[in-house]
C-alpha cells in the first residue's frame, strides 16, 4: 500500500526514517548518490514524492541527516581518546579499529557524503566542520603534551594537526575504497603507529 502522510512531529520522523533506509539500499544496490533522483527514492520507500518534501527540503538535507548519526559516534569516540591524556598508543590503536569498523558499517554514506561534497558547498563544509571537531581535540592534546614535555617544542602543532586528521581520515577512505575488512585490524594498527610516533611521542630532534 502507498505511503499515505499524516500530520505531526512522529509522522515526519516516520517518513524520514523510510526515506533515510530506502537511500542506504540503493547506494548498498550501487547506485550513487548524485544520480539518485527523489522519485527512485519515494518509489523505493513506498511513498509520495509530496511525503519527501514533508520530510525533507531537499536531497542534501537527506544526505546531511543520512551522515549525522555516524559522524557523531566517530566524534564521540575521537573526542574520548583525545580528553584522556594517559590514554598512549594501545588506545590509539584500539580508537582506530573502532573507527574503521564503525566506517566499515556506513561505507556507503560515507562514498556519497565524499561524493557530494566535492560539487555542493553546503555539504563540503558540514563534512569540513566535522574534521575541525576532531581536529579541536587533537590539537589540544598534542600543546597539552608539548605542554609537558611529551612533546618537542619544536612541533607545529597546526600543520601536524592537520596531517593527523585531514590525513588520517584520507588513508582511511582509500583503505575503505580498495581493501576488504580483513585488512583493518592492520590498516589501523599501522596508522595508530604512524600518529603516535610521528606526532603525539615524536622523539626530540
């Protein structure tokens, strides 16, 4: 039967909800994100496409809202690692593998959020303003520990910020894209090593 509208707060959400699990099942079926229309989307929802207007402005208010869950959680986690400054390399390696698995589980959504962001600006700086939240706590633990004396004072700790975060996240998508998950206890563990020795315990110069 068609999906039929209604009013109110539950019945919007409802409809989100289909809509949000319709979009994941044909990026999961291949398609991409930009060639997906909004009438393959109500169609494979079951629904109308005046119900996605209710529930959605647009395609990228979708895929803002398909993202948010996930990138949250990737905060959450990066964010924990980062506030505990007795947290070393096997924290590290462990916040990796957590992270991968929880990439791993939203491979598509992350492949379209990448995939859009490179044409639409207002997606290009949601997904901007979500590395600068990891890169927040990254740089205040590494001047904490420079603070310390665990740290060179030598570091710049705005451009090793960036390499840790905007980097890492980038090895991560081509690891996403080209290896299977067998690798990613690997993968992980080698870029944890990579961060830690190469910022966090860099040896003095």
């Amino acid at each position: 039967m068609p999906y039929r509208p209604g009013g109110g707060a539950d019945r919007r959400a409802e409809a989100q909800g289909r809509l949000l699990e319709a979009t994941v099942r044909l990026l999961a079926d291949g398609a991409s994100f930009t060639e997906l229309g909004v009438q393959r989307i109500t169609d494979a929802a079951g629904m109308s496409r005046s119900a996605f207007y209710t529930a959605f402005p647009d395609k990228t208010a979708l895929l803002l809202r398909l993202t948010q869950d996930f990138q949250d959680q990737s905060a959450k986690l990066v964010t924990a690692w980062h506030s505990d400054d007795v947290a070393g390399l096997a924290a590290l390696v462990s916040l990796y593998e957590r992270l991968m698995a929880l990439f791993r589980r939203h491979a598509v959504v992350w492949a379209a959020l990448r995939e859009v962001a490179a044409y639409d600006p207002d997606v290009r700086e949601t997904r901007a303003a979500h590395v600068e939240r990891l890169a927040t706590g990254a740089r205040a633990r590494l001047l904490r520990d420079q603070q310390a004396g665990l740290v060179p004072a030598s570091m710049d700790v705005d451009a090793a910020v960036t390499m840790v975060v905007w980097g890492g996240g980038e090895a991560m998508s081509r690891h996403l894209d080209t290896c299977d998950a067998g690798r990613d206890a690997i993968f992980a563990g080698e870029l944890a090593r990579i961060v830690w020795y190469g910022a966090f315990r860099r040896p003095a110069e």
